[in-house]
C-alpha cells in the first residue's frame, strides 16, 4: 500500500510538461515512480529530457503511446493523457482495455456522442477514470457547499459565473484543432467555455448539483448567443442562461476577446444570502440581514493535490476520484447545447473591436469594445447583447437535452456559413 504508484504519462509537450513537473515532485515524496513516457516528436524534447534527469531516474522513452502501453502494461499502476482533446477518446479506451487506469486531462471531450462512448469503455474498466476538473477539490469550496445542502443559506436561486480571460491571436494557432468547430469530419468545439475556462464551468454545475457533495446539476432548456471577436472558426465570446431540473438557473459570460487583467468570479444567489467564490483568491458571504463573511480559497497546487486524490483512491483510501467521467456529462451537454441554442456564430465586426499588437512576433489581441459593461447588464437584467441593442449582436434561441442529436448537423451549417 506504501509502494510508490507507477505512472506513465502520454505526451511531453503543451500542458504534458506540468504533469511531468507535478509526478516529479510527487516521486520526490515517495508517492509515487515514473516508468515510462511517450512523445511522436521525441527529438524536440532532448532538452527536456535531460532536464527531467529521464536517465538517471530510468525512465523509458517511447514515440508512441500504444507501443508505449504494450511495452509496460506489466509495469503500470496508472496513465495520464494530458494530451489533445481529440485523441482523449482513443487513448481512454487503449488504457481501459489493458486495465490500466487513467487519469484524463479536461475537458474529456466535446461531444456528446462521442462522451458516452467513452462511457461505454468506461463501464469495462478496472478503476474509474479521473478527470482532471482541478477545483472541484478545494477545501473551502466543499465546505460552503455542506453548508448550502444543509440549508444554511436558503433555496439556491441562481449560480453565476464571469470570465474575462484575454488571449492573443497565437493562442489560436497554437497547434491545428483550436477554436475549431471540425477537424477532420470529428466534432471538436473549441472555445472558452469549454477548454480554457472548463473548470468554471464545471465548478458551476457543481454549485447547482444539490443532491449531495459530489453532485452535478442536470440541465433543462438552454439560451445561448455565441460570437467570435478573433478571426476564428468557433466561438471565443459566450452568453448563456440554463434552466436546471427543480434547481437554480444558470447564467454565464466569458470571453477570450477582451484586455485587462483575467477575472474568474463564481457567485451563487440564495434566500439568505450571496455567495462570491474568486479560485485562488477569496470568497465572501453577504447575508441579507447585513453580516459578511469571508475567507481564503484554496492555495494549495490543486493539480498536484488531484493527482494525490487519484493515488489515494487507487490505494484504496478513498472511495471515488474527485471527479468520474460520468461527472462530465453534464458539463459536455451545456457546452454543446450552448452551440444548439445559439444556431450559428456571429462575427463581431473590426469596427467593434480594439486590436493591439502584442509581444509575440506577427501576433495581437482582439477586444470587443465595451464588452465589460455588457457582460455587467447581461447579469444585472439577464438581458443578452442582441436584447441590449449592441449594434453588432444576432439573437439566438433555446435548445433542450432532446435536441442533442442535432448537434452535428448544426456545426455542419455553421461552418458551411
């Protein structure tokens, strides 16, 4: 039970090279042993390698994750895929089918469809699968939500959460599947909402579960507008309001077309009181009879401490990851009934946007002008940009669960506009 677990990771590029930091820092504590990693571009890791120390700690290298899994499946207690979204499917179902456990990078993927697949090779594995949905282990957010299922707040009305997170025209371009609807005929949906700022997605789906601790709220009909301020083929700006089964309603706005400093903010709304969660910052609770409440969010390394939870469980000590794959279904089908709803992508035209230049060569950042007063009416009144009389807003619509098998016909019209 105290042997370190054995681990091998796929990939070495992109956010692999965290995961490599973190099962280093793990190995260093005994927790656990990298046996084994994988990358089909090994010669651009050289460096990195030597860095690593893979020699001295007798890591072996492979240039393919299967060749890899078949050459160490003996040697395995456990595999991470921080790898691109697209490959997660395939490489999940090679791990579960040599009984390897696996700890998943988010988001698991972006297609419904191809989610419940995943569910299908899920039900044949020796251990659940973890994802890697990092704040959903904080100290502080499980107990406010003890505290919000006890009933010391009251009915729970709304679960919100706003997203500024500015982004230059590289990240886009960064490898050949972002911002994109399609890659070779296969569903990808790459946006804010659904890769970079997934975690608040999920946690908010998290809040509005109130069936127990770890629960994620179910949702109903969906309103969605969607645009793109970069010249991209998905969405980098989103307004959405869901209803949920008997529980709060949704709204959320995020977007990757702005300037300024990043601000994450999570703020439920309840009988007795308003409680704003920032990640890594602080939360408060203002009561409606005028006390406040506050304190510190987690600081701890969260990815390494999920790693440590999914140790933990392999070794028996707990009795669930922090989260399963199924915890994902929820938070795959809001993404993908946001694109449902909203029925196309619109284009915020040049006029609208403030573009700089930025420190990386033949690269610059895009803001929708005004879009913080926006984001600020959206949750004032819930009124949406096209409701607002934004000049350059369309109107979406609404979408429930019984449309998803829409889904690929949908993106298929987008991307033919």
């Amino acid at each position: 039970m105290n042997t370190p677990v054995r681990v091998g990771i796929i990939g070495m590029g992109g956010f692999a090279g965290t995961h490599h930091q973190v099962i280093r820092q793990l190995e260093a504590s005994r927790e656990c042993r990298l046996v084994c990693t994988c990358d089909p571009a090994l010669s651009a890791f050289r460096q990195q390698m030597m860095a690593w120390n893979f020699a001295e700690r007798g890591v072996r290298v492979f240039d393919g994750y299967e060749e890899m899994l078949d050459e160490c499946e003996g040697e395995l207690d456990l595999v991470t895929a921080p790898t691109p979204v697209p490959l997660h499917a395939a490489m999940h179902r090679a791990c579960v089918e040599r009984k390897l456990p696996v700890y998943l990078e988010k988001p698991p993927t972006l297609d419904i469809a191809e989610l419940e697949e995943m569910l299908t090779v899920e039900s044949r594995a020796a251990r659940l699968t973890q994802v890697g949905f990092n704040f959903i282990i904080e100290k502080p957010r499980q107990a406010i939500k003890k505290r919000i299922l006890d009933g010391e707040f009251g009915a729970v009305k709304e679960v919100c959460f706003c997203g500024l997170w500015p982004r230059p025209a590289s990240y886009f371009t960064r490898n050949n599947w972002a911002a994109r609807l399609m890659l070779d005929g296969r569903l990808v949906l790459d946006s804010c909402m659904g890769n970079a700022m997934a975690h608040y997605t999920h946690n908010i789906l998290y809040w509005a579960g109130l069936k127990e601790l770890h629960d994620w709220s179910e949702v109903g009909r969906v309103e969605a507008e969607l645009y793109r301020g970069h010249r991209i083929e998905g969405t980098d700006t989103v307004f959405l309001k869901a209803e949920t089964p008997g529980g709060p309603v949704i709204r959320m706005a995020l977007t990757h077309a702005c300037d300024g400093s990043q601000s994450h903010r999570e703020w439920l709304v309840c009988e007795k009181a308003t409680i704003s969660y920032i990640t890594y910052q602080d939360y408060t609770i203002e009561w409606a009879d005028g006390r406040t409440e506050s304190g510190e969010t987690d600081r701890r390394d969260l990815l390494k401490e999920n790693f440590r939870a999914y140790i933990h469980y392999l070794r028996r000590r707990e009795r669930r990851p922090p989260t399963r794959l199924i915890d994902s279904r929820p938070f795959v089908q809001l993404c993908d009934l946001a694109y449902l709803a909203s029925g196309d992508i619109a284009t915020v035209p040049d006029e609208a946007m403030a573009v700089t230049p930025t420190a990386e060569e033949e690269s610059e950042q895009r803001a929708i002008r005004d879009i913080q007063p926006i984001f600020t009416e959206f949750f004032a009144s819930g009124l949406f940009p096209s409701q607002q009389g934004v000049a350059w807003a369309r109107p979406g619509g609404s979408a429930a669960p019984e449309d998803l098998p829409r889904l690929p016909g949908v993106i298929a019209g987008m991307i033919e506009r």
